[in-house]
C-alpha cells in the first residue's frame, strides 16, 4: 500500500517523527502536572498559611498556590540536603533514623529502601567500577555488565580461580538483575562509562554511546573468537 501511494508513505513517516518528537515534552509535562498536583496539591492549604483563606479558596489561582506550593517542598527538601552535610542536620537525621528503627514494620521498610538508595546512588563512585562484556547465558551470547570488585573469601577459596563479580542488570529496570563471578579471563572490559551501559540497558539497546570515545584512544581489546581461529587454521 505505502510502495503505491509515497504521500501515505511520507505521511506516516511525519507523523511517526513528530510523536518521537512530542513525547519527551509530553512525558515531562505529565510529570510536572503529576507533581503538582499531588505534591503541591495535598499540601498547598497547610503550607501556604501565611496567604489569606479567601485567595486560597479562589479557583482561578489553585494552580499558582499549588505550584507555589511544589516549589517550597523542593526548596525544603534542597534545604535539608545541604543540612545533612552539617553536625545539625546530620544529628536531626540520626535522631529521626533512631525513631524510625524502633517502630515495627516500618524499621524494615526503611532499612531495605535505604539500602537500595544507598547502593544505586553510590554506584559510579563505589559500587560499580567499569563496564563490562560477558557471554552470559550461554557461550556465544553476550550481556553488558557491571565490574562490582574482585571475588574473595570462601567463593575464591573453593573454586580455586581467579574471579571478579559482575553485576548483570535485567532489562529495562536495572535495579533487578543477576550477580555473577566469572573467571577474570572472560571478562572483556569496555570503554563504555557506567552511564552510557546504563541507558544502553534501559532503552533496550535503542540508545547506543557513540564510538570510537572522541576525547581518548581507543584501548579496549577485540574479543577474539577460538571458534573462528580454528575454522580460518582449517
């Protein structure tokens, strides 16, 4: 149909790239809309005191008093960033963590979600070191991963090699995945920053980091394959 009719053809290939266009804006308007409304919504009456009651019930201005209302939050929560690096702040968060560790339920639900934080915040400082390459599941298929450090204790003791643990994330929520220790010789590293695998992963392989790197050489080493050594020497 499209190859009898190119306008159709030229038509549909617009409209495809103007929604590709449109959806970055509409998904961040969403999330503006969503975050006023039930952030600045929930909380505008009660923060937003010091206005007169009679403005605040004015229908025409709920918009304004709940973005007014979104902004204070964020500042309030900027605010207790910056406080958190001060002996003040980081008593009031010792102490409130001291509160909410004596309460039932809730001291494992904030342990677990401080954990999980904690760990992804951290990654390109600590967590995780560099970008990897692994035939994972099987030879002859291969996952990006993420070198976490090198194995030690009873695992390197009993299988008498020399591992590294590699954290292979699932796709496209790269807070699940799969711990792996691989044989250090099958561990390609890559040139790839821990943010570039990380939105390769979570596009599904749709975003894919430029290369050869622009601002360095190129120093990773080319995956040799044995099977084809052996096929080429027959």
């Amino acid at each position: 149909m499209s190859e009898k009719y190119p306008f159709l053809r030229s038509l549909r290939n617009a409209f495809l790239t103007g929604l590709l266009l449109l959806t970055p804006l509409a998904v961040s308007l969403w999330v503006f809309v969503w975050l006023v409304n039930n952030v600045g919504g929930r909380v505008s009456n009660n923060l937003l005191y010091f206005i007169p009651a009679d403005w605040r019930q004015i229908d025409d201005l709920q918009l304004i008093w709940n973005i007014l209302a979104t902004i204070i939050v964020f500042l309030a929560i900027t605010v207790l960033g910056y406080l958190s690096r001060y002996f003040v702040g980081k008593w009031i968060l010792s102490l409130a963590e001291n509160i909410l560790n004596k309460v039932p339920f809730i001291n494992t639900v904030y342990k677990t979600v401080k954990q999980i934080v904690e760990t992804f915040s951290s990654q390109q400082k600590a967590v995780f070191k560099k970008t990897v390459l692994v035939e994972y599941p099987r030879k002859g298929v291969w996952a990006l991963g993420f070198l976490t450090s090198e194995t030690k204790g009873e695992t390197q003791t009993k299988t008498n090699k020399e591992l590294r643990n590699i954290f292979v994330p699932t796709t496209p929520n790269p807070t699940s995945g799969f711990l792996l220790m691989i044989p250090n010789d099958e561990v390609h590293e890559l040139n790839m920053s821990i943010g570039d695998g990380m939105k390769l992963i979570i596009s599904g392989g749709a975003v894919v980091p430029p290369y050869p790197i622009e601002d360095g050489e190129d120093t990773t080493v080319k995956i040799e394959n044995p099977s084809e050594e052996n096929l080429t020497e027959a």
